[in-house]
C-alpha cells in the first residue's frame, strides 16, 4: 500500500518561502517527482479541494508518477531509439516505405491536456531503411512531451531524415485535441491533420498522390 510522503506538507510551506526569496535560488533545486507532487497538492487546495481527505491523499504521487510515463520522451533521442537498426536492403528505384495508422497520445503545451490520433510515415529509401519497430517508437519519443500537433509533424520528419539520409519522407498527423472538445469552443469530434515534406515528396506531386492512397487518404 502507497504512504504518503510524511514531509510533504513541510516541503509545500517550505516552497511558498522560497518563491519569496530571490537571492538563493539554488534552494528551488529539488527532486522532480517532490516538486510535481507539491505543485498539485497546491492545484488541489486551490480549487477548493482538500489535499487530506481520503481520496486524494495519493493524488501527488499518482500525478508525478503519470507525468513520469506521458512525458518520458525528454529522456530519449533518436540515436538510442534507433539503436543501428539501419540495413542495406536491396529495393526499387524510387518506391517508398510507408508506415500508417501509428497511435500516438500527446500533451498539449499550451493547457497541458491530451491529445490524441495517428500519425502515418513515408519514405523513400537512399542507401539504407530502418527497421519497422522504430518508426512507431520515434512518434512515441517526440509525442511524450509537451507539444503543439505543428511541430511534433516536423519532428517525425527531420529525425527520420537526419537519422537515415532518404530521398524523400513524408508525415501526416492527425489528431484530435482535448483542449478544443472540453474547454474553450467545446467542439467534439474536430480532427486536426498536419504534414511535413522533404525531399522527393516536395518536389513530386505524383509521389505524394502515391503516398495519400497508400494510407487510405
């Protein structure tokens, strides 16, 4: 069974008397999962909650472990995903590799709520392919952090050209976003598609039409 940290409530007044003061800041360093679980023990006491009672005691530490899990993407990068899983394979001149319907959920920067949908990748091979499995893990690496569906689309793309030098890859994401279905315009349903181009997928519009049929689009 969780226990809740017995010094919690020491370290979330000690917090507030640290924010007043400005010429040690080297006391605001501490441990991430502490900060998080003081930060929503606050949030919680804001609202007009009471952090104690029974069902939201472990509410801090459920909150900084779920964090821990959705944004673990700041603890990767592309090398260590791909591990040198890069073969020479003999393919066709010109014909791509695609990989669609990848899910993804993600966290929107700008109200920290989710978001969620597919992402389909197409490339087209230079010297080398990558192996399948990397793909859907390069999505999950940039999709578990904060982001907007703008830039995550662009960071598929450049990492997979960066990493295995194509003559083309070419992103699609969709998404659907909390933050327009429960607050703000409250639209349910609406779906967002972003792209990113490179290379032949730029330049050729045949190429393109090609891809669009191969995810069903």
């Amino acid at each position: 069974m969780e226990t809740p940290d017995k010094d919690i409530n020491f370290r979330y007044t000690e917090l507030d008397e640290l924010f007043e003061i400005e010429d040690r800041p080297e006391r605001l360093i501490m441990e991430p999962d502490a900060a998080i679980k003081i930060a929503v023990r606050q949030i919680l006491a804001n609202v007009g909650e009471d952090p104690d009672r029974d069902g939201l005691k472990q509410t801090p530490n459920r909150v900084a472990r779920m964090y821990s899990e959705l944004l673990q993407g700041y603890h990767q990068d592309v090398k260590t995903v791909i591990n040198g899983a890069m073969f020479d394979v003999e393919y066709g001149e010109d014909e791509m590799v695609v990989v669609g319907d990848i899910p993804y959920n993600s966290m929107c920067e700008h109200h920290m709520l989710p978001f969620v949908g597919k992402v389909h990748v197409g490339y087209i091979p230079g010297d080398k392919v990558v192996g399948l499995s990397k793909i859907p893990r390069i999505v999950d690496m940039f999709a578990r952090r904060l982001q907007v569906q703008e830039r995550l689309t662009n960071e598929i793309a450049d990492a997979l050209e960066q990493a295995i030098n194509p003559k083309g890859v070419m992103v699609v994401v969709e998404g659907q976003h909390s933050c327009a279905s429960l607050r703000g315009v409250k639209k349910h349903g609406i779906n967002m598609a972003t792209t990113a181009r490179r290379g032949e997928f730029r330049t050729d519009l045949k190429t393109r039409d090609e891809f669009y049929r191969l995810i069903g689009k």
